[in-house]
C-alpha cells in the first residue's frame, strides 16, 4: 500500500508538470518542419512528394493486419481525396499548414489496416486497359447491327441507346467529373442533391416540351412541309462525335443523320476525316478514363459506363458512312480499330498525370466533352428520328422509350456517385 501511494504523487506530480508545459513547445512545430526539409523545398511539398510519403509511412507487411478487420469494409482515401476532403484539390505546394491539417487523415494510412482495400498502381492499369479493350470491343457491335438497321423496331431500339447515353454522359459530368474538377468531395461537401436538381431542371423542360408538342401538334422544323420531294442540297449532317461534314446528299423529306448512308465522292478523304476525328475523340476518352481510375475504381467504372453508352450509336453511325462511302467491311473495321488505338495512348496520359498531379483539368475538359456530346449532338439526333414518326400513338411509345433511356443512365451513374463507398470491389 506505501508504495502504491507513493505511485500515486508521483505520477499527479508528473502530470502536473507535463500540464504547465507551454502548449506551443509540444504542438508539433519542429516535427513538420523536419518533414518538409526532408521531403520538400522552401518549407513547402508538392503533391507528388506527398504521394512519396503516404506510399513510404504505409509499406507494411499484409501478415501484421488482424484477420477480423471491423474496418474492412471502410474505403481507403487517396491523396486526392484527402486533399479534397480538406479543400486542398487546387493547392500544388503544401505549407506546414496545410500538412498540419491533413495529418490525421495521412496517420490513418498507418494505424488502420483497410490500407490495402486501396487500388495498386498495377491495378489501376489493369483495370484501365480493361475498360478501354471492353469499349473497344463493345464499339464493333455497330458493325454487327448494321443489317438490322432496316427492321421496323430499330429506330425504337437506337432511341433507347440515345437516351442511355444522354442521361450517363449528362449525369456523369453533373454528378462526378465537374465535381472532381471544383475539388468536392460528395461525402463532405453534399453537392449531390445540388447537382440532381441539374438534370431534374433539363428533364423537366424536356418533358413538358415534349408533351406540349404532342399535344399541340406543333413542329418546330422551317420548311418542313415545303421538302417533301427529293431534292439535292448541300446539307451539314452532324456526326455522332461532334463532328459534321459539309457534302451532297439526296434528302428525302427529313434531316440528313449518320443512320443513312450517303454518296460521298471522295473516299480517301471523308475516311481520314472520320478516322482522325473518331482519333482524337477517342483519345480524350482515355484521357477521361485513366484519370478517373487514378481516383477511384467506381469513378473509373461510371466514367467508363458513360463512354460505352455513348461509342455504341457513335460507332453505328461512323460504320453507316464509311460503307456508303464505298469500303469494305475489313477496310472499315480496320479504321475504327486504328482510331481506337488513340484510347490507350489518352489512358497512358491520364494515368501518368492523374498520379502525378492533380487530375482536375482533364476532369473539367472531360466534363466539358460529355456535356456537349450528350446535348449538342446526340440530344438533337434523338429529336431528330421522333420526328420522323409519324401517328400520336407511335409518338407517345417513342417519347417513353426516351423517357426510358434517360432515366435509366440518370439512374445508373446517380447510384454509382451514392454508394461509392459502400461498394466493395475485392
């Protein structure tokens, strides 16, 4: 009992005395600076040493992690998103501020074992290459549906693609790229109601002028009555991609499109356009792709899911023109495989930079494609084979199957943004 006692004062004597100690000799001060002359330059560490650092304080060995983790099914923050999570997504150069800040979140590398739920940079290739070999490969169904082209149900099974791929690119930009690019983060931040508001706003005036055309009997169309008989013009018909070819074609009735094979005298020439533009296209899809998967797998996945939606009636309408234009099936297969080769390269960028920097400018100018993609292009190609229907009641089934399409891809990419965290891939 003495010696108990005698425990006792000195430990409330200890603790007294580690109480008067001033709390600025222990706030940590000298620790970070140490830190920032070993790991960076002028009292400051760019993102990339940072990345250096988590890497090196997290090498431990799998044997030391419990086998009952209660943590295993919390998801494992990268840099970025630690970054984003302090409001740090634009800051290159870390101050002792800054890394005072973020502490916390970067000791979680250490003391907790869900570290290895995070995705390794092997895995972040693998699951890139994979994505873009499965667009790839999903972008030569065209070729294969190209027979059913003249079948009475396809304009009704290509609305329902159009629409897929207007509500993923749409959504995908509003709910995840954008957001990526302004540095939010949808756990901390809660723009995502901000940004459903986004599309209901653009669903909303979509459906009530839709119904009101319907019901009014209106078309908003100048001359359409006036070119019923076949003529020869010169017509700008709009791509897919985005691009748009000035040439002479033999309209009959209704609006030049991708789906209707056209004359072309100069070979050569609309095949490189086509194969240069489907090139460059492509290419800042990969670059959409590797950045999103240097962030997190589900935003590589969604991003992905957006771009597939989109390549399949892009693809379609690129393999129309280049048979109309007088090649072959090889020749033509040929040419998209050549342009989808530019998708690795863009995926090898946007890995490589995502990791490095900060990959918010791809991000916005990724944002910025996808929103016009889906609006300016594919939105009015839709309008577009609706019009061409004619009785109420096919236009009402069509208007539901557009219903249908946007939804469906609002809905896909929505989740997707909701439940990242709760989703476990491995």
């Amino acid at each position: 009992m003495p010696h108990f006692k005698c425990f006792l004062a000195c430990a409330l004597v200890l603790i007294s005395k580690c109480q008067s100690i001033h709390v600025e000799e222990r706030d940590g001060q000298g620790f970070l600076d140490n830190v920032l002359r070993y790991y960076g330059e002028n009292k400051s560490i760019s993102t990339s040493n940072l990345h250096s650092l988590v890497l090196l304080i997290s090498a431990r060995r799998p044997e030391l992690i419990a086998e009952k983790n209660p943590l295993a099914n919390l998801e494992c923050p990268s840099v970025e998103q630690i970054l984003s999570h302090y409001g740090f997504s634009n800051v290159s150069q870390l101050t002792v501020g800054h890394l005072e800040r973020i502490c916390p979140a970067v000791l979680t590398q250490v003391l907790l074992p869900s570290l290895f739920l995070c995705v390794s940079s092997s895995a972040v290739w693998g699951y890139g290459f994979l994505a873009v070999t499965v667009i790839n490969l999903a972008s030569l169904l065209g070729l294969l549906l190209i027979p059913l082209t003249k079948k009475p149900y396809f304009p009704k099974v290509l609305t329902y693609f159009i629409g897929l791929a207007i509500g993923t690119l749409f959504s995908n930009a509003v709910l995840q790229l954008i957001p990526e690019a302004l540095g939010f983060d949808p756990k901390t931040d809660n723009y995502v109601t901000n940004a459903v508001g986004i599309f209901g706003g653009f669903y909303l005036l979509f459906f009530m002028e839709k119904l009101l055309k319907m019901a009014l009997g209106v078309e908003h169309e100048l001359g359409m009555n006036k070119q019923r008989a076949c003529v020869s013009v010169p017509s700008t018909c709009p791509l897919s991609s985005g691009r748009s070819l000035l040439q002479e074609v033999h309209v009959s009735g209704v609006m030049c499109h991708w789906l209707r094979g056209q004359r072309i005298s100069s070979i050569k020439t609309v095949a490189w356009m086509i194969t240069l533009s489907d090139a460059l296209h492509n290419f800042i899809d990969g670059l959409a792709i590797g950045a999103s998967f240097t962030v997190s797998v589900l935003t590589g996945f969604s991003t992905s899911i957006a771009i597939v939606c989109e390549e399949f009636p892009h693809e379609l309408g690129d393999f129309v023109i280049l048979l109309n234009a007088g090649m072959s099936i090889p020749q033509a297969i040929f040419f998209n495989l050549l342009s989808a080769m530019s998708c690795y390269v863009g995926l090898a960028l946007g890995i490589l930079v995502g990791s490095a920097f900060a990959p918010n400018a791809i991000f916005a100018i990724a944002g910025g494609m996808f929103l016009y993609i889906a609006l300016a292009d594919m939105f009015p190609e839709m309008n577009s084979i609706m019009r061409e229907q004619e009785g109420t009641l096919t236009k009402i089934v069509f208007f539901l199957i557009q219903n249908a399409g946007l939804l469906t891809g609002f809905a896909v990419i929505l989740l997707i943004t909701l439940f990242a965290g709760e989703i476990n891939l491995g």
